[in-house]
DNA sequence: CTACCTGGTCACCGAAGGGAACTTCAACGA
DNA sequence: TCGTTGAAGTTCCCTTCGGTGACCAGGTAG
C-alpha cells in the first residue's frame, strides 16, 4: 500500500554514483557526536583511555568507550596495550582513520564559517514564525 | 605526522582553530542519519513532501517531518507552500544549505572509497579478535 | 591499611526514535 | 452521494539508545 512496484522508474534519481545504503550506515557510525570529537581529539596524537576521557569532559566513559569500540571495529583506531603491569592502553589513529581527518577538519571549517548564518537563521524561525 | 610535543603547556590543545561546541552542535543538528539523506536528496531539485518518503523509503513520516523541521530551523532548507486549497507544500535547499553539498560529496566519496577497508577491518575485528 | 589511579563493566532510567493508526481538507469516481 | 484516494502531517505506543552513577579488578602511593 505504501510502496509502489514500478521497477521502471525505480532509478530515477541516479545522480552521479551509486550510494549504497552501506555508505550511510558507515557514515553513521564514524560521524556521530562522540566519533568526531575522538578522532579529531586522536589526529594530534595517540592518547590514553582517561586522557581522552579528559580531552573531551562532557562524555561519558561508557559513550566514551563504547565510540572507541565503534571506531576500532570499523578501523578507525587503533587499541594498542602499552603496559600489561600497570595495565595503560593506547589509543591512536590508523592510516584509514587519518583519511578522514581533512572531511574533519572541513567540515568543522564549514560550521565555524555558516554559524553565524545558522544562528540568524534559528533566531529568524523562533521568533516570527 | 604529529605537531612537536608541547610539554610547557599542559593546557587545552588549540591546533589550529577554535572549535566550538556550538560548531559541534550544529554539525549534529545537519550531518544526522536523515539530514544526509534528506539534504541530497533535495540538492538535486526541490520536492514534495510524499516525494521525499517515496525518495527515501526508509525513513517515517515521523522522522522526515522531525528533519525537515530541524533542517529549516538551520536554513538548510525552505519550506514553501504552493497551493493553498488543496495544501500543497514544496522543500528546497536555500543557498546556505547548497554550501553543504560539496561536503556532503566529499563525505559520501570517501565512504564509497573507504568501504572496502573498513569492511575489511570489521571482518577481522568480529571474526579474530 | 586506606586511598586513589587506570580501564573498564553493569544496572537503572529518561529521552529519542520507529511503527502504525488517525486527522483534515480536497479531489476523483461510479 | 458516498467511498476512496492522496497530501501533509499529528498522535500514541513501545522499543531502543544514550547518559548517570555505582561498582570492580589490579596496581601503587602515602
């Protein structure tokens, strides 16, 4: 009732590339609040568990690791187990990781340059409308 | 690959540009699940709003009136109602929201080209760790 | 010993998000 | 005329997600 079976017309908005539902989910799992905060956090350099979490004080250790799992299963960081004594692991970025670094880094351009219009544009719709 | 250690200032890291949290909220307002969708979608021409549910099958009546709004709040997009008696309303990108198109590519090229190593990194993370 | 650090896990809980029904108004059809 | 369809949502319910704080195991500083 919903859906309409008309393979005809079924590609009708291919744009430039085919963007798979796979591309977003991945896009979900490495853009997220806590995900861009640590990865921007770990391009500097490799940091400890509460090194992070004292980086970025408004997370929680569990979002905190939770995000670390999220990143290393989809090789973003690296978990490597400095000291097994005193038990100190490391996180750091990988070489996919670092690929993302320049979309980062502009898209925090992006929203440093549009804040103001953003802002305007907020006040506009709260206000008069 | 990293900037010299800084050992004087044990402060906050200022690499080379102020983040704010605002810039992080909005990139959470814009770069969510849906805003991606939704603001690709609409790039390419201005839709309707059963058009954009057909467009983007998944998402829910709920959640696609949810984005919309939050994207109108940002002036992303523009909400223009084109008939009244039969009511019938039109999305489009304003300018401010195009500023995001480039990124939103960047983005969806690098998953696209990144796709294969971070299934590859998932397989090894789920199977032999 | 106690206190505190590291690197977590666990149980609870409120908010966010999805599913599906319902609404309103207008048009179409027989 | 009544029923159905379509547009553009809204409302209710329920599940899931993410945050809070407690707790734990092992080391180590006082």
């Amino acid at each position: 009732m919903v859906d309409t079976p008309d393979p005809a017309s079924a590609q009708e908005q291919t744009t430039t590339v085919q963007v798979t539902p796979t591309q977003r989910e991945l896009l979900d799992e490495v853009l997220d609040k806590w995900s861009l905060h640590v990865l921007d956090t770990l391009c500097e350099r490799p940091r400890r568990f509460n090194e992070l979490r004292r980086a970025i004080p408004v997370v929680t250790q569990k979002s905190l690791t939770a995000t670390l799992r999220r990143l290393e299963r989809n090789g973003m960081v690296e978990r490597v187990v400095i000291s097994d004594r005193p038990v100190a692991v490391e996180y750091r970025i990988t070489a996919l990781g670092d690929t993302l670094q320049d979309l980062i880094d502009a898209l925090l351009g992006w929203s440093g340059e549009h804040l103001p219009a953003v802002e305007d544009a907020r006040a506009r719709f709260d206000g008069e409308d």
